[in-house]
C-alpha cells in the first residue's frame, strides 16, 4: 500500500512540473491518473500477493 502511494505522489509531482513548464495539461494528466491508479493499484496487490510467505499465517 506504501509502495502504490508513493508512486500516485511521485507522479502527481511529475504532473504539476510538467504543467509548470507548460508541457502538460492539468486536465490531461488527471485522465492519466485515472487510468494509471488502478493498473498501479492492481500491480502493487499482485506483487505483494506473489512475494508474501504463506507459510508464516
């Protein structure tokens, strides 16, 4: 879950440089976190699912 918020705040800041410097709309980079949340989010679970130790309970 850290590892999903910290990738969500690293590109809201890549975001907001990029419309700083008038390269990126802010309209446009929230469509693109919409659809990038749930594939990160998915993508997180899917790790932490793989790499947990099943025998530990």
């Amino acid at each position: 879950m850290a590892i999903f918020i910290l990738i969500l705040i690293s590109l809201h800041f890549v975001f907001f440089t990029l419309f700083k410097k008038g390269k990126l709309n802010l309209m446009v980079s929230g469509i693109i976190m919409m659809v990038l949340a749930p594939v990160i989010g998915f993508s997180s679970g899917a790790l932490f699912l793989h790499f947990y130790d099943w025998s530990s309970g």
